[in-house]
C-alpha cells in the first residue's frame, strides 16, 4: 500500500507526467470512458416556479413554470452547478472534489470531501425526503430536498447532523452538493425551494470511492449520476429542467447498473444527456464493483470540452491539489474508449437509450 500511495504522490510533482498510471485495465470491461465536443449551443426549459397547490390534489395545469434559456460554450450545460446522486446498494468510502480557480490554472485544488465515519468539507448530503424534519413538501411539487439523516434513509433538520458510515440501503439515493446555502446573499442561479445548496461549477473533479455489492431485491440496482443542481433545487422526481435529450439541462450517468430484460446486473453503463440530445458508452461498461470498491474518477474540463470517466486503482484522498498535468494525463490517456458527443447521434445500445430511467424509481 505504501508503495502505491508513493507512486500516486510522484505523478504530483511530475509536470511531464503526462499518463496517470493508475487507470484500472481489465481484459473484458471499460475502465476508460472519455466525451469530447461536450458543449455548444442551445437550449432548456429552466424552472421559475413551482406552484404548490391546495390540498388535497393539484389542479394547477401549468403548476411546473418553465422558460427557454439560452446557454453556450464549453462542456454547456454541465459548467453550471452539479450535483452527484447514489443509489443503493451501495457502500460509499470517500468522495473529494478538485476544482481550478479557473480554467487556466495550473492548479487543482480540493474544494470539497468526505470520508465515511469521519468529517466532511464543504460537503452535504441531501436526499429527497422533504416536509419534515427539512425541506418542504406541496401537492403539485411532492417532495423536495431534505438534509439526509445518519443512515442514508431518512431526513434530518440540519446538514450532516451525525457521522454517516457510508452505507446506502438498496431503493434509497442521496446526493451531494456543497456547504454553501442558497440563500438571498448566495443566491442561486434558478429557482429553489425547501433545502437547497449551491452545486459546483464550471471546471471540475469528482472522485468517489465505492461498492455496490449484490442486489438482495434483483429489481433495486444502484447507480452513480450528475445532475444540474437545478435539477434537485425544484424537484429531482417532477417539475424540473432535466429532460432526457432536448431541452434538457443536463445529466451524466457515470455509473449505473439497470435491471430490465437483457440487462447485466454486472455490468454499469454510462450515458450523457442535454439539450444536444444523448450518447452513451454503448456496447461497452464498467464492471459493477461487486466485491470490493473501486474508485470513479470523473473530469468535467472546460478548457478542452471534455468529460473523462475512468477507474483508478487507488486515489490519495489527503492530497488537497492535483496538477493541471495530471488532469490532462487522464483527459489524454490512451487505451480508453472516445465517444463524440458533436451531434444528436445515438450509439448502438444495449437497450433503448431512453429507457433505463424508467427502470430507476420513478425517473
Ligand atoms: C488563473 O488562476 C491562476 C492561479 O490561481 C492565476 O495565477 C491566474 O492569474 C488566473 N488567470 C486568470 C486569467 O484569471
Ligand atoms: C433516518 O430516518 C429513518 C426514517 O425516518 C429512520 O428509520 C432512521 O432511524 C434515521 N436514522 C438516524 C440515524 O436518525
Ligand atoms: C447565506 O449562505 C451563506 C453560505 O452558506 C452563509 O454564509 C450566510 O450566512 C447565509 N446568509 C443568510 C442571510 O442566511
């Protein structure tokens, strides 16, 4: 283990190291997964309001208020502010966040982390469980999102309230954003409601370390994905700015295992959606870590329009910055697989690209 961790540190100081080694190989899966010409032009539904309702049913045609906005540029629309989302099964070990303080620097600095059993900085879990102990609930908006509570399965009235050991229950979800509330001197870029925190934005890097062990219930599978905050701030299952494909604002399965006809519980595909419309890793998947973790890590780049997924073997979760170089090293590693996201093309599937949502709660 030492010797690994030294090798990890070396490729820090090394500007010319150009290629992490610490990309996972395996003979029969994907450990590399890389999306180029990410951004553009375009458009989505934003939410401006969420009418509530009167009990005991919503009989607001239009309670789900949208209007067209225009975005553009690199990786648009995942420069906005991100969320992560987790579902069950799953164990979750340790979670860092590196961001440049812009998209120039040759620095990477670590914003925000977690580690299970221990502390977190500038990192809160929420989950959908709004209208009690946080968070609200209405007829027309159902819930929105609460702070979750020690054990991933219920909502607690303040953020990280206890120590969380990182054990997700199969069927539940959690999702991080950062310390940093919404609120009228911290606003957020779009409408909110209930408990909403500022996600990150413009360049970033997550790693998350995790397992997702055998499903007792083979219909509950878990999964690992990037939401526009916008997307959680009104109401991850409802009235928000999502959509799969056009006018969407924006989602990264990273990792997601789905239960269906024809699907392999072993394996966990990726797919990308925005307004450009969706592409996915096709034909190819991570291996689902069944037995033990394996750590995910994901580069959202503005600089280059670029969004890297990869496995690594290990990840020094105590280094507080990785080099610009580094960052590159993964973005450029070769043995991977490319996918163009420059078009609405849709790749040869496993299964109808619109269709695994379906097969996760109520998405
Ligand atoms: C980018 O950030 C670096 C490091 O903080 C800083 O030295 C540089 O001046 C910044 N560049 C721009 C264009 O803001
Ligand atoms: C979290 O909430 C669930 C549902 O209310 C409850 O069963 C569980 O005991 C709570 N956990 C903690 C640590 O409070
Ligand atoms: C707004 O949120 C910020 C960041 O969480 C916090 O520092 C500040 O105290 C809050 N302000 C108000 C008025 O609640």
């Amino acid at each position: 283990m030492f010797s690994t961790l030294v090798a990890v540190s070396t490729l820090l100081v090394g500007a010319n190291a150009l290629t992490p080694n610490n990309i996972m190989r395996r003979d029969n899966s994907l450990t590399s997964l890389k999306y180029t010409s990410v951004g553009g032009s375009g458009s989505y539904n934003k939410v401006t309001d969420l009418v509530p309702g009167d009990w005991p049913s919503c009989t607001v045609s239009d309670y789900c208020q949208t209007e067209s906005v225009t975005v553009s540029g690199n990786i648009a629309p995942f420069a906005e502010e991100l969320t992560v989302a987790f579902r069950g099964p799953m164990t979750i070990s340790n979670i860092a966040v590196y961001q440049p303080s812009n998209s120039s620097a040759a620095t990477w600095s670590q914003v925000s982390s977690w580690t299970a059993g221990g502390a977190a900085n500038n990192l809160v879990f929420m989950n959908n469980k709004g209208g009690g102990l946080s968070g609200e609930w209405s007829v027309c908006g159902g819930a929105s999102q609460s702070y979750a509570n020690g054990t991933w399965d219920g909502a607690a009235a303040s953020p990280m309230d206890s120590v969380m050991d990182g054990n997700l229950p199969a069927g539940e979800e959690v999702n991080i954003v950062t310390g940093n509330a919404c609120n009228s001197t911290n606003a957020c870029s779009a409408f909110t409601r209930g408990t909403a925190n500022h996600g990150w934005a413009d360049s970033k890097m997550f790693v998350v370390t995790a397992q997702m062990p055998d499903s007792s219930d083979a219909s509950q599978v878990p999964a690992i994905w990037a939401l526009n905050a916008q997307v959680v701030w009104a109401a991850q299952y409802g009235c928000n700015c999502r959509n799969e494909g056009p006018v969407g604002c924006g989602e990264l399965d990273i990792a997601e295992v789905l239960y269906g006809t024809g699907d392999d519980p072993t394996a966990a595909i990726s797919e990308i959606y925005s307004f450009k419309g969706a592409t996915g890793s096709g034909a190819s998947a991570f291996a689902r870590p069944v037995d033990s973790p394996t750590t995910f890590a994901v580069v959202f780049d503005e600089s280059s329009d670029q969004i890297s997924i990869q496995e690594l073997t290990e990840w020094d979760y105590t280094q507080t910055a990785v080099t610009r170089s580094i960052v590159s090293g993964y973005l450029d590693a070769s043995g991977g697989e490319t996918v163009s996201f420059s078009s609405n093309s849709r790749r040869a599937d496993k299964r109808s690209i619109f269709g695994a949502h379906h097969r996760r709660r109520n998405h």
